[in-house]
C-alpha cells in the first residue's frame, strides 16, 4: 500500500499539472471504487480552477474555491500525469482533465476513492475520514513529546501504536520498521514503557526516515509507481525491512521477521532494545 512519502511523492508530482489549471473535464469510467463517485463530479468540477494541492496522512487533496476533491490511492492505485488523448487501459477509472493532459487515477484493485467535500460542509479537516487523523509527523517541533505523553496509557507495542494514526499519521509499516530500527528500539516494547528521551529519538528517526524516502521517491512497491511513471528506490536503503534473515547492516546478526496484528515487522533483536 502507498505510505505518507508514495503520496507526498505523488502529490509533488502532479502539482506542477494541475495548481492554476482550470478543470475542462471530467472521466468516470465506473460508478466508483470503494465508495461510489459523486454522481455530480462533473458538474461540480468542470470550468473551476485548482487552487493548490495537499495532503492529510495518506489523503491528497485538490482544493478549489468551491471544496476539495479528495483522492486516496488505495492498497494499489497511482496517478499518472498523460496527454488526455492517451488510451485507457483496463483499470483507468478516473480522468481529471486540464487541458491537453490528464491525471489519470488507475487501481486494480479498486480500494481507491475520488470524494468531494464541499466548502458548505464545513472546514476538510472536519470530513469523517479525516477529523481523527492524528498529528502530520513532517515539521512538527516536538513529535517526541506528542508521542511520549499521547502514549502514557498504553501498553500495545509501539509499533502497533505508530500503526495505529490516532497519535501520528503516516508511519506506515515499512517506515515504522525502518524508524524503530535507527531508534534502537524494540518494536515489541510496549508504549508506555518507552522514555521521554527515547521518544525523542524516535521523532527523529521518523522525520529522517520519512523525508529521505520523500527525496528518493518513495519505495517501489509492487504496484505503486509516481505521476511520471517512476519508481521510487527508497528501498535499496533498508535497514531490516523486508530483509529476513540477511545480516543486519549495522552489527551483522540476522534480521528477524516476527507478525504484528497480521502485518511483518523487521527488527535486528541486537540492535533494537
């Protein structure tokens, strides 16, 4: 699944596309993917200017004068940059047209959305995906100290607390992984038994790791790709993510594999404590 740096990737990429551009049309190509399309897309979209994009945790956001168009790449969708004439293939579900090109959302299989949030409706941080959405890990002054006393309470592993987005959005598994590892820290340790001090090391563990694999464009996962087309390379830089058995790159003793709530997590038991 795209984690917080496949979608800030993705979201850097079709900036350039789509910011000042006005909408000439819309594509539908289904009635919708994990939740239907606004019947009234079109309508609503075509002839309105794309103020700017963003994005919340794993959410892009196009933002008009109007509302915002919310997106969200699902377990294996991207968005793609074309000229708008550009054939659709057989998972192309969604086409916003500017023009002479196109961002073109494909999803195989189809956990995606494209929703609509209405400037009527409120402020977007209030829709019901979104207002429980925890803290935006990138910038955040003292993410060590939201973690630490956001975590006092709890005793699930932190990893499972990193998962979970209520404290901090974005660590996704792979990321979580690779965090924990340059923190040292155990990914079984319960929350609330992990120190102030330690928690500000995984803050920073979490921002580096996050904006690194942001530069380098995001992992190749299986099915993610960027809006040029790209992979990301982000995982030729893994510590013990996806690195079974292999010597861990810091002290040589084998990375081990363990399940997390029906998830893998990598862990060096040597170097993480």
């Amino acid at each position: 699944m795209p984690e917080l740096p496949e979608v800030e990737v993705t979201r850097r990429g079709i900036a350039p596309h789509v910011e000042g551009r006005v909408v000439t049309g819309v594509v539908m190509r289904r009635s919708g993917l994990r939740w239907p399309f606004p019947a009234t897309l079109a309508q609503l979209l075509t002839g309105q200017a794309v103020i700017s994009t963003g994005r919340r945790g794993k959410y892009l956001l196009l933002h008009f004068a109007h509302g915002t168009l919310i997106i969200h790449l699902g377990m294996s969708g991207h968005l793609r940059i074309l000229p708008s004439s550009h054939p659709a293939e057989k998972h192309d579900h969604f086409d916003l047209v500017v023009g002479a090109t196109c961002m073109r959302l494909t999803d195989p299989r189809r956990f995606g959305a494209v929703l609509w949030h209405g400037a009527e409706e409120g402020d977007i941080e209030a829709h019901l995906l979104l207002r429980k959405l925890g803290a935006e890990p990138l910038g955040l002054a003292d993410l060590g100290g939201l973690l630490y006393r956001q975590s006092r309470t709890r005793s699930t592993a932190i990893k499972q607390v990193l998962l979970a987005g209520d404290i901090v959005v974005g660590v996704g598994n792979i990321y979580a992984s690779e965090s924990l590892f340059e923190a040292g820290i155990n990914p079984n340790t319960p929350a609330q038994r992990i120190a102030r001090p330690r928690y500000d090391k995984l803050a920073a563990a979490i921002q580096r790791v996050l904006a690194a694999a942001i530069e380098q464009g995001g992992s190749s996962l299986r099915d993610f790709i960027g809006a040029d087309g790209q992979s990301g390379y982000f995982q030729q830089h893994y510590f013990v993510y996806d690195r079974e058995a292999q010597p861990c790159r810091q002290c040589g003793n084998a990375v081990r594999r363990i399940t997390q709530s029906q998830r893998s997590t990598f862990y060096c038991v040597r170097c993480q404590h």
